[in-house]
C-alpha cells in the first residue's frame, strides 16, 4: 500500500507540535516534576516521529496520544503569567493536535499504518 500523502506533511507537523511542547514546557512550567515530564513527554515524541514516518502503528498511536496531551495543554492560558507568545503557541499547537486526531483516525490512514507495520 502507498504511503498516504499527508504523512511527509504530518510528520513535519509532528515535528513541529514537538519543538512547540518543549517551548511551552521551558517557558511556563513552574516545578521540577512536571518539567520532567515534559521533557520525557517530548523525548517520546522526537522517536514516534521516525516510527510515524516508517508507518508504524505504534508511532501513529503515541502521536495520538501526544496531541491528547497538547490539548490538554490550554489548561495554561489562563495562567497569570502566560505571555501572549505563550498563549499562541499553546492555542496553535492545539489545532495541530485537533488536526492529527481527526486525521490518523481516518480509514485510509489507519489502514496504511497496520499494513506498513
């Protein structure tokens, strides 16, 4: 099966989501654990981006996983000490994630990722 033509895309944006989340983690994390997290958040998605490219399964389902938990980050703007800059960032990275749930869970997709793995 052909690789779908929204994965070099997609794989850029995954990079892209990645280096926002460290961003947001540096800049508005207030204590050790959970920048720790962050980190580890963000090393995990740095290696599904070689196994999302490869087209396998468990890359697409730790993407899915990782744009869970960039929604999960506009819980931050409204903190009292997000910046502007902060604020578009976290609201940018949460549409991209919006845009990766929608689009790994369509069929030709899915599909594409259980035969290439």
């Amino acid at each position: 099966m052909q690789r779908p033509r929204g994965i070099v895309v997609t794989t850029w944006l995954v990079g892209l989501m990645n280096l926002l989340g460290i961003f947001i983690v540096v800049w508005l994390v207030p204590d050790d654990q959970e920048l720790a997290a962050g980190v580890v958040v963000a090393a995990l998605g740095i290696g599904a981006v070689l196994c999302y490219w490869k087209g396998m399964d468990w890359g697409r389902w730790i993407v899915l996983l990782e744009a869970l938990l960039c929604v999960w980050n506009v819980k931050y703007v409204g903190r009292d000490d997000a910046t502007p800059t902060d604020i578009s960032l976290m609201i940018v990275e949460s549409l991209l994630a919006i845009f990766f749930l929608i689009y790994l869970n369509r069929k030709p997709v899915r599909a594409w990722f259980e035969s290439a793995s």
